[in-house]
C-alpha cells in the first residue's frame, strides 16, 4: 500500500489555509461564517478560471504571462461591440462572442509558439503589450457603467441569496457555476482523453512525445486556444458581474494566478500539475488578498505576501527533488 505523501504541495497549501482560517478565526469569530465564506468563493471566480488555463499552460512545459491581456481585451471589445450594434442580445451570445475573441488571440500565441518555434515567456511577454496597446488605442480607454441589457441580466442571477444579522445582503452568482463546469471539462480533458495525456507528454519531454507519434503542433494549438478561449470567458464574466466595463481591470493579476498553479503543485518545467492542487492554491490566493487585513497585516503587504508564497512554492519541490537525488547517489 502506497503511503501518503504528507510533504506534497496539496497537503501543505490546505495545512496553510487552515492555519489561516484559525488566525482570522481568532482575531474575528465572524469570519467562519457562511456569508464569508460564499464572499471568498464569489472573488475567486475569475481567478479560479484563469488559474485553470495557467495550469494547462504549465502543464505543457509552457508559461503564458498574456492572459490578462487577453481577458481584458475580449470583455471590453465584446461589450463595445454590443453596446453599438446589438445591444439587446442575451448574455449566452455576449458570453459566446468575448469567448471566441479569447479563442482567436490565444490561436496568435499557439501559431507563434506551435508553427514558429518561438518561446513561450518570450511570445506572451510580447502579445501581452501588444493585445493591451491594441485596446487601448483603438478600442477605447473609458469605462462602461450602462452594460447592455444582457450582461446587466447575467449579474442578477444568483445561486444563493442570504442577509447578514446587521441586514447587509450577500449572494454568490450563477458565474460560479461556469467555474464548477470549467474545472470538470478540462479535468475531463486531462484525464480522461488521449489529448490530455499529450499535454502531460510534451510538458515532461517534448522530443520524446514527438518519437511516440504526438502531434506537438497541434496539442500546443489546442493548448493556447482552450487557454485564450477561458480567459475570455473570464473576462466577460468580470465585467458582467462588477457591472462595469474597464479595459484597466484585471492587469497585474498574473502573478496572483501563476502564485496559485504554483502553489498546488505545478511545476515550471511541466509534466506535473492537478486541478485540485490549483484549487487549493486558488483559495488560498484568495484568502491572502481579502483576509489579511482581519489577522492585523496591513494590505500593503499583499504583495509581500504572495511573492514569499511563490518563492515557497517553487523552493519546496525543488529541495525535495535535491534531497531525493542525494538519497539516490
């Protein structure tokens, strides 16, 4: 019987999400509650999906620094689109649309890293400036309060509604449900489908996948379309949800989404990563960002924070690895 790896990075993640809990716990009894805990899942949403695509990149032996950009570009882009043409279409066809422009950026990185060879930090660093100077210059620069009907009739849908004892109102929206969905799709497709198994190949040894007969041009375009596709859809949920579209939204929260692949257990040099790990580190993200200020750290250290928590994440598995080359010699 196998034992159970206590030092894996799932384990630790969730033992620091505890020990979190119990700090907030004990400077604020109220924060083990049900409002905040459906508040902690509503601000993981977009994270959520965003890390779901980061950890498929990473997987791959990739890393994809232009998502953001990309979110940021099919939200407004679709928004601008509707508000001037069609602004009574229903949300489906909003959502349907900012998806596909996700899905056509994404195919611009996959055609530069897939056909052209070109590498993957180095291709994303440079769509990454170019989607966002793209919006900015002929897009637009202003915030849309007045979304179209349809996008103002998805943020009304609520799963759970519920009122605080001081009479304040929390809810969590059905876009939690496209996270739920999104999770057991691409579980599904890494799992359960020869296509997930070459992800898994050609972030573990690309050249040995090639002599197996996988087809790494066409896994790595999947790769960057499924991952442009979700960043779409994430940023249109974004916009959708907070009611507003601002083409400044969502830029810096790349480092926030590869700090939570990293802490569940994804490795930069691909071939190992779960969902549940990426989970995991999602919450614990999400936690740093909106609970630091209940244990008494001031939100000025978010940052400090989240970088220490990706230096641990990669310093841990790397120890590990010495540790167990030294045994082995």
């Amino acid at each position: 019987m196998k034992s159970f790896d206590w030092a894996r990075n799932e384990v630790l993640v969730f033992g620091v999400i505890v020990a979190f809990c119990v700090l907030a716990a004990v400077s604020d009894p109220n924060f083990l509650s049900i409002p905040t805990l459906i508040d902690l899942m509503r601000n993981g949403i977009v994270l959520g999906i965003l890390a779901v695509a980061a950890m498929v990149v990473l997987v791959s032996g990739g890393i994809d620094v232009s998502f953001t950009a990309v979110a940021a570009f099919a939200m407004y882009t679709t928004t601008v689109i509707l508000r001037d043409v069609a602004p009574d279409l229903p949300w489906p066809v909003a959502f349907a649309v900012a998806t596909a422009i996700g899905a056509a950026l994404g195919a611009i990185n996959g055609v530069l890293i897939a056909v052209f060879g070109l590498p993957t930090l180095i291709v994303t660093l440079g769509t990454l400036s170019v989607f966002r100077g793209f919006l900015l210059t002929f897009v637009g620069t202003v915030q849309i309060s007045n979304l179209p009907s349809g996008m103002r009739d998805f943020s009304r849908l609520m799963m759970i509604r519920g009122t605080n004892s001081d009479g304040s109102f929390y809810s969590l929206p059905w876009a939690f449900a496209f996270l739920v969905a999104l999770v057991i799709l691409t579980w599904f497709i890494l799992n359960r489908t020869m296509l997930g198994r070459s992800i898994y190949a050609i972030g573990g040894a690309p050249e040995s996948a090639r002599r197996i007969g996988i087809d790494v041009t066409k896994t790595q375009m999947f790769i960057y379309i499924y991952v442009g596709a979700l960043a779409g859809l994430a940023g249109i949920i974004h916009a959708s949800t907070a009611r507003i579209a601002n083409p400044f939204d969502l830029v810096g929260l790349e480092l926030s989404v590869i700090a939570a692949v990293v802490l569940g257990g994804a490795r930069l040099t691909g071939g190992v990563g779960t969902l549940t790990g990426t989970l995991l580190g999602v919450a614990l993200i999400v936690l740093v960002r909106n609970s630091l200020i209940v244990i008494g750290i001031p939100s000025t250290w978010q940052s400090v924070t989240i970088g220490a928590l990706i230096l641990l994440g990669t310093g841990l598995p790397a120890w590990q690895a010495k540790r167990a080359e030294a045994r082995a010699a």
